[in-house]
C-alpha cells in the first residue's frame, strides 16, 4: 500500500519546526559578546534569531537608507 503524501501544512509546520530548532541552536553557539566590524560589542543578549518578517524588511530599509548596509 502506498504511503500517503502529506499535505502542504503538515510539510509547512515540519519545516518551521525545524528552523526554530536550528535558530535555538545557533543563538546557544554564540559567544556572550560578539564584536562587530567597527570593534564595538554587541551583547548576545540584545540579539534574537526570529524569521525574516515584514518588520525585518522595514528595519533593513531604513538602515540602507542611511548606508548601514550594503
């Protein structure tokens, strides 16, 4: 008997499972400080590690618009 194939949201909520899961395991990995390219530290605990969302794309907008990005 054939298996059944899963259906778009099964797949769907599998592969965000798996992202939140790979996420948790980088922010654990990350040192408490990290220096950015200018030397300055950034605390591990001022950072997240969410999904790239419509906020995301605001926020990465803004700082092309002052040149912080390239």
């Amino acid at each position: 008997m054939p298996q059944e194939k899963p259906t778009y949201k099964q797949v769907q909520n599998r592969y965000d499972t798996l992202r939140q899961v790979a996420r948790k395991i980088a922010f654990e990995e990350l040192a408490p400080v990290i220096p950015n390219k200018r030397g300055m530290a950034i605390l591990k605990s001022t950072i997240s590690l969410d999904g790239f969302t419509f906020d995301c794309q605001k926020a990465l907008r803004k700082w092309k618009k002052r040149g912080c990005v390239v």
